[in-house]
C-alpha cells in the first residue's frame, strides 16, 4: 500500500517525543557489560570483581557495592542523556553522536572527580575509550529500544 504525499509529510513530521525509559534501560543495559568488562574490553586486569565506577577504579576505602550502586545510577542518568540527544538521528549517526555525547559525560566525569574528590588514578586514555564506547553502544539500544513501539490501540 502506497501512502500519498500529504500523508507522507504528515508522518515524517510528527515529532518523536523522548523515550526515557527506553534511554534509562539503555543505559542499565550497556552498563551490565560495562559492569562484566569494566574498562570495556576484556583483556585489562580491571575486572567485575573491581571497585569501578564507569571504568575508573575507586579507592580502596569506597565499598565494593556502593561502587556497583553508583556506576548503575550513572549508567541510568548517562543513558537519559544519551537518549535526548540521539533521539531524533538515523542510528548510525545515533552512534557517533552517542559517543561524542560520552566523550563530554567524560570531561564531566573528570572534573567531577578531580575537584569533588581531589583525586585521579590515571590511566585516562581507557577512561575516555570507555566513556566513548559506552556513549555509542547505549545509543545503539536506545534507537533499538525507542524503536519497538507498540501498535496504536484503535477505538471502536
């Protein structure tokens, strides 16, 4: 079935309001792997059994399950983020934009944790590369989450 142009338009221009509980889940969902592979690939001494909070390792006095509580809630709070800003682009710019988006929650990241905190560990570059594939990747399930919208119900 063919739709006429007056319909075409009409559908292309409804605006596509954000789905935050489709970016939250995002979020928690990329923030699972990142929990499993904590620097975001598998071959780094940093492992789940690490205090780490998006890829940075705590101290040795922050507890091991308010670290895994803090990097979820950032996860959730990154992939609201996330969402606003990806929501209306095609899913390969969704990507790449995902990513710029994460490399600012980075600088965020850092300026948090050096004037909060008054510390940083170092070992920045996987920091960043984790912030960055995490930005993409939550933007990726958005898209696929926001996605997967149920059938408008019809009245009778």
């Amino acid at each position: 079935m063919e739709l006429n142009q007056p319909e075409e338009r009409a559908l292309s221009s409804q605006p596509r309001p954000v789905r935050w509980g489709a970016a939250a889940v995002a979020g928690l969902i990329v923030g699972g792997l990142f929990f499993l592979f904590p620097r975001g690939i598998p071959w780094t001494s940093v492992t789940a059994f690490s205090a780490t909070v998006m890829g940075r390792v705590m101290p040795p006095e922050v507890p091991y399950l308010t670290a895994i509580l803090v990097h979820f809630l950032l996860c959730a709070i990154y992939g609201l983020a996330i969402g606003a800003v990806v929501n209306k682009l095609r899913p390969e710019l969704a990507m790449l934009m995902g990513a710029i988006v994460g490399l600012g929650l980075y600088l965020l990241n850092f300026a948090a944790v050096y004037f909060l905190f008054h510390w940083v560990y170092g070992r920045e570059p996987a920091i960043i590369l984790t912030h960055l594939l995490f930005g993409a990747f939550t933007a990726a399930a958005y898209r696929g989450l926001a996605g997967r919208q149920s059938p408008p119900v019809e009245k009778p």
